[in-house]
C-alpha cells in the first residue's frame, strides 16, 4: 500500500530501505495503538509497548516463529 503510492520512498524512510521502514517503525507502532485501543485507551505508549515486548516470546512459540 505505502510502497506503491510512493507515500513512502528512499527519500522519506531515509536512512532505511521502504519496506525496512514499514517493518520497523510503522508496523510496530500500529500494534502498540491496537494494544492502547483494545485498553480502551488507558495505556501509556511506554505501558503498551511493555505488554508488546512481553508478548513476542508467547507470539513465537504459538506460531513457531
């Protein structure tokens, strides 16, 4: 979606490649407001990006990353 519409290019997710961007810093960033919403927003940014690092071991050995 981003790539093709050149919203996000070499230019802006300098000094990443586009999709290392994506996976990097966009991606990320919409799980920790999934999480904030799913909280009825009564997280912090810093609380919900604690429940997503907590959760990446469990993440993993459910779908055997």
């Amino acid at each position: 979606m981003f790539l093709k519409t050149n919203i996000l290019t070499f230019e802006t997710s300098k000094p990443l490649k586009p999709v290392d961007y994506l996976h990097e810093i966009l991606v990320p960033e919409a799980i920790i407001r999934l999480i904030i919403q799913d909280f009825n927003g009564k997280l912090s940014l810093e609380e919900a990006r604690e429940i997503m690092k907590n959760s990446a071991d469990f993440g993993a050995y459910i779908y055997n990353d």
